[in-house]
C-alpha cells in the first residue's frame, strides 16, 4: 500500500474508537483550536453566562469550512465557534477605527449566512439553532462585558486589553448550550452535533467536482489542503499545487487537476490520520532544525517505538550478561507479539519541511507486524554492549545495553559542549536527522550498518582526551556496540545462547591483540598510582598515535612504562610481563611486515575487553 492508503485506513479503523487520549482524531471538516472565551445558553438562545478559559483547558473541537481552516487573510468564517469579531454583532459598534468596524460588519454577515443555511438544512442541530437564535440578537459584546470578560471605555469602545494572551478582535468563543441536564451541554463534544456539521458540509459544499485520484469517485475536489501537520513547521503542506507561475507541473500539465486530484473528504481523512498521529506518538530528530518519524499500526494497536530505549524486566544482577540481555529483550517484546496479530501491519514514515510552505516526506517503509518485531530483536541482540552507570550510593556498575539511534549518531558525529555546569555531546541538526534515518533503515530493511558510522565512531572512541571521563565511557561503549555489530553480528546471531562479550583469548587478530596489549599498558600504570590519583595514563595519552603507528608508539610506551613497572611488586612486575609476551606470541607470522600499520576498529573490542578482563580479577583479589 501507498502512505496515502495507510493513512486513509487508520482514519476508517480509528475515527469510531473510544480515544483515551488528550489528542483527538479530528472529524472530517473540524479542526482543533485555543479558544479563550465559553458562551453558555439554554436551547432557547439566552444567555446564561461567560467565563474566560485556562489555557491549558482551551483546546476545542470547532467546525470549519475548506477556506476558514487554512485562512490567514480575507473573511473566512468557521462553521459555529469563531473569534468575536465573527459572531458578535456588535463587535463593529464597540470598535475605534472605521476600518476595523467595516470589516467587523463584513464578518459577522458571512457567519450569519453560513450558519443561517446550517440550520436550515436537514442536518440541522439543536445547538446550533439556539445558537443562531442568540446571535442575532447581537448582544455578546453587551453580555460578556456585564459578566466582566470584556472591557469598555466610557465612549463605549473596547480597552486595550486581552483576553488569555489575545486582543478581543482574535479571541475565539466557544459555546456551552444547557440542554436539560443531557450531557455537559459543550457543543466540542457533542458527537451528534460534529456527525450533523459533516454530513452537511459533505453534501453542500461549493467547489469542482472531479474523479478523485484516490478513490476513483467523483467528488468535490479539494483545492487547499491542510497544513500544520508538523507543529515545528506549521505552515507547511504536504500537498500543495498552488504556483501557477513556477514549474511545479506546468511543462508537463495544462492545470494542477491534471497532475493531482484529491477529494476534500480523501484529504480531510488522511490528514487528519497523520497530524492526529505526529501530535500523538510521533518523534522530532533535532533540536532546531527537526524532522518527525512516526511508527504506528493502522488498526490502533500498541507499537513499541524504534526510537525509544527497550523496556526491559529487572532480573535483578542478572542484567550484566549479554545471554540475560537477550533474554530479557525477547520476553519485552512477547507482550507485543500477543497482541498483533498476523495480519498486522507496522508503517514507518518520515516528514521534513523542504521550505517553509512545502512538506516533504523522507523515509517510507510498512512491514508484517511479526517481521518489524523480529528486527527489532535482531538489532537488540546483535548491536550492544557495557554501559557504565551510577547506584543511588553512587558506586559504578555495569548492565548491557543498545544505544538509541540519537545516542549512536551524537558519538559519531558531535562534539562535547558544557552548559550549567554539565557536559553533553551535541551533533549538527541535519546530522543527526540524516544519520537517524540510515539507521533505521539498518534496523527495518536489515541492511548492513554504514562502515564509515563505525569508522566515525572508532575515531572518536581513539581520542579521550576530547571528552570529559563520563562522555569518554560513553563513547567507547556506543563505538564498541557498532563495531561488534558490524563485524561479529552475523556470528552472534548464529551462536544463539553463547556469550560474545567475553575476551576471546584465541582470537589472533592483530588489531584485536594490540588493543589488549594498550589495556595492559594502561592498567599496569593506573595500578602504580597513589589514592585519589586520576591522571591519566601515557597509554590514554597516546592512544590515537597507537591507532595509527601501533609497533612505533608500542616501543614509546615501553619505555614511558619502565618507571611505573619498578614501583610493582616483583611478583606483580613479572605477572604483566608474561601476560603481555602471552598476547605478543599470538600475532601471525603473516603480520610481521604489517605491526606498524593502521589499526582497524576492532582493536577497541580487545582494548574494552582486557580492561574489563583485568578490573575483574582486581575486583575478585580484593574481595578475597
């Protein structure tokens, strides 16, 4: 299916649900808006009272036109709430300026006539009719100033005040019509009262007629599409064909109908699906410059997001093995694969604004249900590794984990910042959108992580003089779960309950072995230090020298670690010797000519590995 389809689906299976909510999927021709002021009346149109409305509270349900949703200029009435120089008749007899009387008058008469032939439609509805009765009477300035909403100057005209943040010309009125006790009376909520305004707006709306290219049917055309899907672009359209001057289709078509033709009730449902679902479970990838992911199943179900860290059952200490990792990772996601059945269907999409007016979407992918579960899992199980983290007693302890998407690209591509006393790592908005995006198309379309990521990542995982020492910790963690990912994944899926994040002492690899040999170097310094020392190591130092010419700077650390292996005890001296002629005696004999080159990125696994290796026994000594 096209994300058209999806969308106009979700709509169908979703618009009748019961939705718990704060956003709502909102009805065809009805868009949500802050109002600022509630009218009560009784069936009969008299006015029972005014209040204003926290802003928090004003979110309502109004009834639009084609014109009035996306109207930023001219008079473009709504179909029943309005701002009160809308639906206040005497909104122009309290107004200072001509102007602003004139096109005060020019509003109100566009209101009465498009309500007056509402209520005298067959879809007409109680509330709305008490409601026009009342308007007519063109008291709600009068009323709202004897309530004390609305202030007046002696010569009558309006003070210049506002009401919850807008002057009185832009406050929009909501209306509460009192109907015996049956219900709360808000016309926002009246379901009886939203399916009237549809259906009659449906039937007598004004506009082409032409074979709509989604459904096939012929239908009223729409010709202004909605906007504000994107609340970080809110001017911007998914569909637009409104330059007649440009090269949007001419060259190729006589008018836009020719290139596009969308019904309004096929846009109206499909937009309405996708902003109700980017308000409610969509994700912004950047701070300023953002772009919105949004993962959703058509049928309404529950879908766990690509986005987020797994949420994983505490084991208790069981949570520091790679085996009880994979454990927990699938008993998370056994809640998931209960409720989806096999028919389901997981959507992906990608929104960004190319300009201010035009929205553009930037990744697609739908998948079976059980196969989104399945490579969710498989990236789980075969990209992660040891985080270091912090007890309320704030002693260090490490658990498995896969880094977020975000997580990946800042250590990748940031830089370490500090602001308010904290350090952080920041990567380039258009960065980290794009960089997100080929991750997640790694994750769904198991396709291979990028090798210039994990190159990315490895040299900044060789620089920690860059980053303060948490961010360092952070760093290696993420680059080590990318680099055993890409170059052990497929081994780690086929050893299945085996765990590969344990130091391989077999392994001959030659990046590999020098990695464990800077960890020695490391730890064999770090261990000389008196209490409290926490400089660090020449091994630390020259670490990205190492990377580059490993044989060249092994002999400089020897020589910089002389000093440091005579404060050891004999025993212990002797100790880190053999175990470095242990690791030298594993290289090749291919690799003679080769000890000076380029370390590739896997040195990092050996290099975490030893050192984790070696604090262990540390550990263990000193709990003995």
């Amino acid at each position: 299916m096209s994300w058209t389809s999806q969308l106009f689906r979700t709509y169908e299976n979703n618009i009748e649900a019961e939705q718990k909510s704060e956003v709502v999927l909102t009805p065809i021709a009805h868009m949500n808006a802050n109002a600022q002021i509630e009218v009560v009346l009784n069936l009969e149109g008299e006015f029972q009272g005014a209040r204003s409305i926290e802003k928090k509270l004003g979110a309502t349900l109004i009834p639009v036109t084609e014109a009035s949703a996306g109207r930023s200029s001219g008079v473009a009435p709504h179909g029943l709430c309005d701002t009160l120089s809308y639906i206040a008749g005497d909104f122009s007899m309290h107004c200072g300026d001509k102007k602003q009387q004139k096109s005060a008058e020019e509003k109100f008469k566009k209101y009465c006539a498009n309500l007056e032939q509402w209520v005298k439609s067959e879809y007409s509805h109680p509330k709305a009719e008490a409601i026009y009765r009342y308007i007519l009477k063109k008291t709600l300035i009068s009323d709202l100033a004897g309530s004390g909403q609305v202030e007046l100057k002696e010569d009558g005209t309006f003070e210049d005040k506002k009401i919850n943040g807008q002057p009185y010309e832009k406050a929009m009125v909501r209306f509460r019509v009192l109907d015996d006790g049956k219900g709360s009376g808000g016309t926002w909520e009246d379901l009886s009262l939203i399916r009237s305004y549809t259906q009659y707006y449906l039937d007598n709306q004004p506009g082409k007629r032409d074979i709509c290219y989604f459904t096939g049917e012929e239908k009223t055309i729409s010709e202004n599409h909605p906007k504000g899907i994107v609340a970080s672009d809110y001017g911007a359209k998914l569909v637009s064909a409104n330059d007649a001057q440009g090269y949007i289709y001419r060259g190729r078509f006589r008018d836009a109908e020719e290139a596009f033709s969308l019904s309004y009730e096929a846009s109206q449902k499909i937009h309405s699906a996708l902003t109700w679902l980017a308000k409610k479970q969509g994700v912004a990838i950047g701070n300023q410059d953002k772009r919105m992911f949004i993962c959703w199943n058509p049928n309404g179900k529950k879908t766990p997001q690509v986005f987020d860290e797994f949420d994983l059952p505490e084991e208790g200490d069981a949570q520091n093995t790679e085996i009880s990792y994979r454990k927990r990772l699938r008993k998370s996601f056994q809640g998931y694969q209960n409720q989806l059945d096999e028919t389901d269907s997981i959507v992906v999409m990608g929104l960004d604004a190319a300009t201010t007016g035009r929205l553009s979407v930037t990744y697609y992918h739908e998948l079976a249900a059980s196969d989104f579960l399945q490579r969710m899992i498989d990236w789980g199980e075969t990209c992660n590794w040891f985080y270091l983290k912090f007890n309320e007693q704030k002693k260090p302890f490490y658990v498995v984990e896969t880094p977020v998407f975000r997580r990946i690209v800042e250590c990748a591509f940031g830089r370490e910042r500090e602001k308010n006393g904290r350090n952080f790592i920041e990567a380039d908005d258009k960065i980290l959108k794009e960089q997100t995006q080929r991750l997640i198309k790694c994750m769904l379309e198991k396709q291979p992580v990028p090798f210039d990521l994990v190159h990315a990542l490895a040299i900044r995982a060789s620089t920690p003089l860059a980053y303060t020492k948490g961010n360092r910790e952070r760093v290696l963690s993420t680059a080590c779960a990318l680099i055993n990912k890409y170059y052990y994944g497929k081994n780690t899926e086929e050893q299945g309950e085996k765990d590969c994040m344990k130091l391989d002492f077999q392994n001959q690899d030659r990046s590999y072995l020098f990695g464990r040999l800077l960890a020695v170097f490391e730890y064999a310094e770090r261990i000389t230090y008196d209490r409290g020392e926490t400089r660090d190591p020449n091994a630390i130092r020259l670490q990205s020298a190492y990377v580059n010419h490993p044989m060249q700077t092994w002999k400089i650390l020897e020589g910089l670690l002389e000093p440091y292996f005579r404060k050891l005890k004999p025993g212990s001296r002797e100790y880190y010797r053999r175990m470095v002629s242990d690791i030298v005696a594993l290289f090749r004999e291919e690799d003679a000519e080769k000890m000076n080159q380029e370390l590739r990125e896997t040195y990092l696994l050996g290099y975490y590995l030893q050192r984790a290796e070696l604090n262990k026994k540390k550990e263990e000594s000193n709990n003995d």
